[in-house]
C-alpha cells in the first residue's frame, strides 16, 4: 500500500493508524480501485484544464506540458500506474 494513500484512509477514519493489514484482502482491493480511480479522475481534469485546441485544426488538441507534468505528479505521488 502507498503511505500516502493509507495516511488518508486513516484520516478519512476507515482505518486505524498502521492497521491497513487488518482489512480483509476485498476490502483492500476495493479501498485500492476506488482512490486509483479517484486518482486517474483528478489527472484527467488537470489535463482537461490544460488541453487547448488548435485553431487551424479543431480536431487537433494539445496538452501544456506543466499540466501534462502536475497530473503525473499527482499519479506517482499516489502510486497509480498508467
């Protein structure tokens, strides 16, 4: 488990401190695919926020590159693989 992912579990009070191991394995798997999936949702609207369309092109999109780099932050902060 990614330490910044149990510290918040423990603040949002599902579990006690240090006793991530004391869930069973489904409630760990279930409690993992929801912040990953809480994780990939705020990355994609960073970079939504930082997709500009192209003039010339509408069907063209670009991504600013510091919106690119805060949403993989925030995935590798968290552990979330791509």
């Amino acid at each position: 488990m990614n330490q910044p992912l149990e510290d918040l579990m423990y603040q949002a009070g599902l579990t006690a401190s240090g006793c991530w191991d004391q869930l069973d394995q489904y409630d760990r798997d279930a409690v993992i695919r929801l912040a990953n999936m809480i994780v990939e949702r705020c990355s994609e609207l960073i970079i939504e926020q930082g997709t500009d369309w192209v003039d010339f092109a509408p069907s063209q999109t670009a991504i600013r590159p510091q919106y690119w780099q805060m949403a993989q932050h925030i995935k590798q902060h968290f552990g979330v693989e791509e």
